[in-house]
C-alpha cells in the first residue's frame, strides 16, 4: 500500500527524478523564471524551496549539503551569494507557480515557476541586422581571385 508515499512519480525511476529535479531547479536559480509542465513545477517547487532554506543560513556544511543536491557548483554560489539573502526575512513560500495554457503535441498543463520577489523584464526587440553585401571573391571565388590577384602582382615585377 502507498499510504504516505507523496512523492510526484513523474513517470521516471528515483536517479532520473531527482536528476531532471536538480537540473529544473539550477535553471531556476539561473535564470530565475524557467517554463515547464505543471507536475514538475510543483515538485521542484519542494527542492527550490528547501535550497533556499539551507541558503539562508550560509554555513559550509549546507553548501556542501546544497551542492551535493543540486549537481552544479555554479548555480550554488548564485543561490547563496544572490537569491537566499533576499529571503532572509521571509519564512517560506519563495516561489511562485503560474499555470498557463495547455500545450499542444500532449496537452500537458504548462506552467511558470519563479521567484516570488522576481519581476520579469521583457528583452528589448534586437533590430533585424542586414545582410552582409558578399565580396567578390567569396567562396568559390576565392581561388579565382587568388589568380587574378598573383598575376597583376606578377606583371609589374616582370616588367
């Protein structure tokens, strides 16, 4: 019987879960926003939120605790020089899920996990670089125009 067993299968073995959870959660703390289905949201919720308690208090022993979950060595100096601190005064509830449409291949609910103080700013639009105009001796050319080039560097030094 699975009474009390309220672990999110996610349909994956025990390795592979926690894996795919250590990687949704380090994108997370990189990025601060990350776009995912539902289900995986509410279980890296857990693992976020936990990273961040062990943040808080900074001690050796729980970056080591933080890196040993996480996988990544990178996303825990983010987590504990950056994120935690802004969480110090806060007991819980760090981040936030928000459901969005269904997607479309599987109909899987898609949702958006962030961090509660984060507030997402839109990339400006890049204008549409123009293409580079192509040299003459492009590609192909550049054999034919090697020639060329050796001739006329030839004929004045015969002359």
């Amino acid at each position: 019987m699975r009474h009390r067993k309220r672990t999110a299968k996610l349909g994956r073995q025990f390795e592979h879960r926690n894996a795919m959870l250590a990687n949704l959660v380090c994108s997370l703390i990189k990025h601060r926003r990350v776009t995912t289905t539902l289900a995986k949201a509410k279980a890296a919720r857990s693992v976020a939120e936990k990273m961040v308690t062990l943040g808080k208090s900074g001690t050796i022993h729980h970056r080591r605790l933080a890196a040993a979950r996480l996988h990544q060595e990178d996303a825990a100096k983010i987590l504990f020089k950056d994120i935690a601190p802004g969480f110090k005064d806060r007991n819980g509830g760090y981040t936030r899920i928000i459901r969005l449409n269904q997607r479309q291949g599987d109909s899987a609910q898609r949702a958006i996990i962030e961090w509660v103080d984060f507030e997402f700013q839109p990339e400006p639009e890049r204008k549409k670089e123009e293409p580079k105009a192509k040299k003459e001796g492009d590609k192909k050319g550049d054999k034919k125009a090697e020639k060329k080039e050796a001739e006329k560097a030839a004929e004045p030094a015969n002359a």
